[in-house]
C-alpha cells in the first residue's frame, strides 16, 4: 500500500470534502481517503498496482475541483 498527498483546491465547504472524499473512495485500488478543507489536501492511501496518482487527479478534476501535485 502507498500514500500520497494530493494538493487541492476549489473546495470551500464540507459537502465539498465530502464530495472529494467519495470520489477517491469509489475509485478501485483506494483504500482510504482522508480529506482536510483546513490543509486544502487529501492524503490516500492506495495499491499501485491498481490505480495511479493520474487517475486519482483525473476524477478529482472531473469532480470539479483543481489537484496540484
């Protein structure tokens, strides 16, 4: 299992995190989410041999929000 920390912005509400938070969730291979409004971050814990950080930012995106690496 790997961690990465994913910068983002855009969020300015707790139904944004909650958004974040579901959207990384859903994805195959992420075993964990945690998303902090306060830190404008997401720190997820993932299998690598899964899914990759591109992908985690291509949904975050498509969710509506900017990730910054």
């Amino acid at each position: 299992m790997s961690e990465v920390t994913l910068r983002i912005e855009g969020m300015s509400c707790g139904g944004c995190v909650r958004n974040v938070t579901e959207t990384l969730k859903a994805l195959p291979g992420v075993a964990g989410a945690e998303v902090s409004l306060e830190q404008a971050c997401a720190v997820v814990q993932y299998d690598p041999a899964i899914v990759d950080v591109a992908v985690m930012c291509r949904a975050v995106e498509e969710a509506g929000f900017d990730v910054l690496q």
